[in-house]
C-alpha cells in the first residue's frame, strides 16, 4: 500500500445502540482517528457507518465500534463495501 492511501467502508452496528449516544460516540472517535465520513440511526434499530481514511484508522475504529457509549450493548459489526459521497474531511451525524 501507498503512504497515504485511504480506503472506504461500511459498518452495520446491531444491538442497543440507538439512544445511547453511540452516534456522537462514534463522531467523536472517528475525529479522533483522523477518519471522514458519517453515521446514522437506521429504523431497525442498527446504526450505519461510512468510513474513509487510512486502513488502519479504519481497521481501528472498527474493533471500537464493538465497545460503543458507555450504555451501548453491541451485538454484531459487520462490515460492507461503501460507495456512499462522503464529506471532506469531517465526520458527521446524519439524522435518519
């Protein structure tokens, strides 16, 4: 891999992650690693997460996302293949 190089992803957090403060949990973690990108409630209850940035910020934010807001009880993380348009350079919460 080239310095530098990004990659983009997709995460599905299934479990008790809506009213918890898991989306701000997870801005403020992804700002943290330097990662761009957004997430959100969906209705089923999951949160979605699109990511870009260094693969191992990425990698790194993926195994927190386990851990989640101090209230969080994560059942699953699966990751997908992201097309979504991403903002530059920060992340954001997206209402549902």
């Amino acid at each position: 891999m080239a310095e530098n190089e990004t990659i983009q992803k997709g995460f599905k957090v299934v479990g008790r992650v809506q009213g918890v403060f898991y989306r701000a949990w997870t801005r403020d973690t992804a700002r943290e690693l330097g990662l761009e990108g957004t997430v959100r409630n969906l209705q089923d209850g999951s949160v979605e997460v699109h990511v870009r940035g260094e693969p191992e910020a990425v990698d790194a934010l993926e195994e927190r996302l386990w851990q989640g807001s101090q209230a969080a009880k994560v059942k699953s993380v699966e990751s997908f293949e992201s097309t979504a348009r991403l903002p530059e350079g920060d992340f954001q919460v997206l209402l549902s």
